[in-house]
C-alpha cells in the first residue's frame, strides 16, 4: 500500500500551526479572562459595602507578594497570548480575501461577533489605563496606596475618566457577549439542546456586567457613594 | 417584471474584472434566477457580446456547481436555496441585483461568475475517504449504527460542496464545508478507523489552501442551501483538537507499517 497519503502527520508542527488550535487558545484564554473578570467585578462591587470593607479585601489581595506577582503575571500571560493569537489569525484571514465584494449582506451574525476585532483593541487599550489610573496610581490625580475606595470614588467623580470608562466597559462586555459563547463552539461543544441556552447566557453576561461595572462610576458621579472625608 | 444588473466580468483569470451595469426585460416570475440569466445572454449573444458566463449543472439543487452573490448573499436571498432554484418571484419589478463571483485566495476567478473550487477537491483528497475491503458485498446491517449517529451523519452530508459557505464567511474560511465532511464520515462507525488522521489533514490542508480561520459567527449557516448547522464545524473542533492531542507520530519499531 502507498503510505504517501497516509503518512501520520507531523504532531508538533500540525499542533501549533493548526487554525482550530490557535481557536483552542484563544477560547482557553478568553474562558481564564472571563473567570477573572468576574471575580473583579464581584470584588470591586464591594465599594457599595463601604470603605472598610473594600479597603480591607484590597489590602488581603496585596498581603502575600508571591500570590500577588503570581497572579498578575499569570493574568498577563494570559493576555499576551489571547492578543498574539489574535494576531496570528488575523494574518491568516487577512489573506484569505484578497478582493472584497462590491456589496456584502450580513445575514445571520450579531453586532458583537463581528466587531470583535475593534472591542478587542479597545480593552487592551483600557488595561494600560486602568492600572496607570487605579493601580499604579500615575494616572489618578489623588491616589492612595491603601484607600482604594477613595481612589474609586474620586477617580469616577472626573465626568470624562466615568465616561471612558462606560465606553471601555460597553466593549468589553459585548466582547464577553460572543466571546462566552463562542468559546464553546471553538472547544467543539455544541448541542441543539444546550447551545441556544449558552448563548443566552452570554448575552445576560454581557448585560448584567455592564450593569454592574456601570454601576460605580454611576454611583460615583452621582453622589450616591460618599467621599467619606472624615474617615480620610 | 424589469430589473437592473451589476455583474462582475472578468475575461479570465489573469484579466482584471469590473462590474458592468446589463438591463434585464420581461423577466418572468416563474423563471429560476439561471433561466432569467439565460435570456440576458440571449440577448448579449444577439448583440454580438460576450455572454456572462456562470456555472450550472443540474439545476435541481443537488449538484453543488452553480452558486453566486447576489446583493452580497451567497446564492441569493431565499434560505436553504441553490440560485438555481431561487425563483424571479422573490425579487420585485425594477430592483437594482450585484451579481459577484465567491470571493477567496482558494477560489480563483476563472471567468466572470466562475471560480476555481479545486481547493474543495484538495481537501476531499486529504482525508475525505474510508478504506473498504474489496471483494464481495458486506451482509446489509452487519454494523450496527445508532440511529442519532446517522441523522447527524446525513445531516453532513447533505453538503454538496457549493462553496457558499466560504464565499458568505467574512474570513473566508472553509470550516463549515470541512466540518460537515468529517462530520459526514466521522460519526458512522465505518469512519472510525481514519476519525483522527481525516480530521488532522483535511484541516491542515484547509490552511495550505489560504482558506481563513473560523470566527464562529454563523454567516456560513445562513448561507448553506443544505442548511447544514454550524454543529459541524463544531464536530470538526473536537475531533481535531482530540486528534492533535492523541497523534504519536510514526511509530520508531515494530507495528505493521
């Protein structure tokens, strides 16, 4: 028998050059990144509970270095790859369409999925502010390295930093929204049955987190969250 | 009813191609869109033009050759239907149609409204098979098959390599064609002995040919005349993420190569 057609491909190189592989990745990341964020929006949320209460969970994530670095590098690695595989794909489909048609109708995708490429950025962008703002502090005009519930409240009390951040945040949860689905169907999971019902739960992710990120600002500017100066 | 088209024509492959505007009289509701092309031609032809041409076969939905954009939705806009057997009924009197070829690295324009799905082809031929013994015929239900596992075997293979799902796909990419073809094999138990390589080189062979990559939006299932779910290139996923996982590589001693 010939075994030319039948040669076993070559493992290593057909794992990491392979498109549906490179997807694997991406859903990975993107499911780590969910995970995170809403962790950080359930923590961030205590702002409401008052100043002791954030101020103390801030200062228990900060108390052991190690965990801390630990995660954040994992949280940047993680980043890093979901961008650099982004990246590689893009190439790939950017040259997969050489001529672009003279009329092109959508007929079946949603907003979300096909801007993907433009919230994407957007976020990235916003992570560079959003730790210079609020976690190294260079970017916030009074910050404190222990009063975090101040630094929220008086970072969101400038209209255009509050405004920003409603846009970032719109972003990132239409991201979310096709982006929780889609992580499925990437990691071959789909099902008559249980994909439509992902799908709506993506979408709810999508809503109540820019409900609930949206938020603190809001409340912020607002007036509804007190400086509590006396406590300053 | 009247109507105006905007068609692609392109001489041949290496020509460049612009959209030229062609008036299109009379047109009877009851002719398909190819039959209502065939009297443009006759036209053009009685002009002493050239004819656009596309590609046709069957023209009863079931062979896979004919298939265009028109106003940027593959095979036009009637779902789970080939352009062959969309009919001029769908369409109002002085609507204004584009008439564009697939468009795609893999599928090159051979001529006006035909593209070079050869690709397709190539992919088939990298794993789109099962190995049969010869000799005589097997006893009929010697297998069995679970009755789910050849619904959704026949749901895939409802595929008749049109190309649509390419052509509507904003990265172009061949993941629900390719999907249903290991799906179509890979879920009979007369797949299983090729599950892992077939999904391992038809996708491999999917990226040689510069198809993109899927980006799970579902355009292409909107587009399919077979209406064929995006459940298969799901499929697809799983047996080659399983197949990437499991692959050893050639064996250094021993076994039967």
């Amino acid at each position: 028998m010939s075994t030319a057609a039948l040669a076993p491909p070559n493992s290593a190189r057909s794992l990491f050059s392979s498109v549906i592989v490179k997807k694997a990745i991406m859903a990975a990341t993107g499911a780590a990144l969910y995970l995170f964020v809403t962790v950080h929006l359930l923590g961030n949320l205590q702002v409401f509970l008052g100043p002791e209460a954030i101020n103390t969970y801030a200062a228990k994530l900060k108390s052991i270095p190690e965990i801390l670095w630990g995660a954040r590098l994992g949280l940047l690695t993680l980043v890093g790859l979901h961008i650099l595989t982004t990246i590689q794909l893009m190439k790939i489909n950017s040259k997969a369409r050489p001529v672009a048609y003279a009329k092109k109708a959508n007929s079946a995708s949603t907003a979300a999925s096909r801007t993907m490429y433009l919230s994407g950025p957007t976020i990235a962008a916003f992570i560079v502010y959003h730790l210079l703002h609020l976690t190294v502090g260079s970017a916030h005009p009074q910050f404190s390295e222990t009063d975090v519930y101040s630094n929220i409240v008086f970072g969101f009390r400038v209209w255009w930093v509050s405004a920003a951040y409603l846009v970032a945040m719109a972003l990132l949860c239409t991201h979310l929204s096709h982006g929780v689905q889609s992580m499925f169907q990437s990691l071959g999971f789909n099902h008559p049955k249980h994909t439509p019902r992902i799908k709506k739960f993506a979408h709810a992710v999508g809503l109540i987190y820019f409900a609930g990120f949206a938020s603190m600002p809001l409340a912020a500017l607002s007036g509804f969250l007190p400086p509590f100066f006396e406590r300053l | 009813m009247n109507l105006t088209l905007h068609v692609w024509r392109q001489a041949n492959a290496a020509a460049p191609g612009r959209m030229e505007r062609y008036d299109a009289r009379n047109v009877s509701e009851d002719m398909s869109f190819l039959e209502m092309l065939d009297v443009v031609n006759e036209q053009l032809i009685a002009e002493s033009k050239e004819p656009i041409a596309f590609e046709h076969d069957c023209r009863e939905g079931i062979c896979g050759s004919c298939g265009f954009m028109v106003n940027g939705v593959a095979h036009g806009p009637q779902r789970g239907t080939t352009v062959c057997q969309l009919h001029m009924r769908h369409f109002k009197d002085g609507e204004e149609l584009y008439l564009e070829p697939w468009r795609a690295t893999a599928f090159p324009v051979l001529k006006d409204l035909v593209v070079d799905r050869g690709a397709l082809d190539r992919i088939i031929a990298a794993g789109g098979y099962v190995s049969v013994r010869t000799g005589s015929a097997p006893d009929g239900n010697a297998i069995s098959v679970p009755k789910e596992a050849a619904d959704i075997s026949m749901d895939a293979a409802a595929c008749i390599g049109c190309g649509a799902c390419v052509a509507a796909c904003p990265n172009a990419a061949a993941a629900l064609f390719t999907g249903a073809k290991i799906s179509h094999l890979g879920t009979l138990p007369q797949g299983q002995a090729e599950r892992s390589r077939r999904a391992l080189r038809m996708v491999e062979q999917l990226s040689l040919e510069d198809f993109g990559a899927c980006t799970n939006i579902g355009e292409c299932e909107a587009a399919c005349p077979k209406q064929i779910p995006i459940e298969m290139i799901a499929r697809m996923n799983h047996d080659h993420l399983k197949a990437a996982w499991q692959t050893r590589g050639a064996r250094k001693s021993g076994g039967g190569e």
